[in-house]
C-alpha cells in the first residue's frame, strides 16, 4: 500500500507524506486524508463473524485516532466490498471529524 501510495503524482501545490506506522498518534497527528485499510486476513478454521469481529476492532481503533489525533477537516475514505459493515464502525467513534 505505501509503495502505491508513493507512486502516485501529487497535484502540484500540495505536500503530501506517508508515514507508515503502527502507532496511532504519529500515524494520524494532524491529518487531512486518510484512508483506512486497516483489516486482518480471514486465518484457517475462522468464520467470517470472527473475521469481521476482528476487523471492526482495527476500525475502532482507527476512528477514536482519528477523533484524538486528525485535524477536524479530515477526509476519510475506506476501501471496501460494499457487503463488510466493518469500515462503519469509525463513524460512532470520531463523529464530529465526518459531521459533513
């Protein structure tokens, strides 16, 4: 993902970095987009409730940083299959960073 990331042209009047880290308050101090990929692959003898319990857990994590660390105008996006309910659970937890 962050080499993708890295590959990507900027529009020209823009500084754009990605910190890759797992520790939430450099990950997203100050961030004006985001985009949550946090998830676990579905390991051997799992059912997809397992998965996706563990998955909502990573977003959970992710929209509380997003309230604590992320500018206010943060833009979010979370790339998914439209049928995993997992990416909605940053909603309750940084409700005032998606009011619009």
């Amino acid at each position: 993902m962050v080499l993708g990331l890295r590959s990507v042209t900027p529009p020209p009047s823009s500084s754009t970095e990605v910190i890759p880290t797992d520790k939430v308050e450099l990950g997203f101090k100050d961030l004006d987009a985001a985009i949550l990929v946090g998830s676990m692959p579905r390991k051997e003898g799992m059912e997809r409730k397992d998965l996706l319990k563990a998955n909502v857990a990573i977003f959970k994590t992710q929209g509380a940083a997003l309230e604590k660390y992320a500018k206010k105008s943060v833009r979010v996006t979370v790339p998914l299959r439209v049928y995993d309910s997992a990416c909605f659970r940053p909603l309750p937890q940084s409700s005032s960073s998606l009011a619009d």
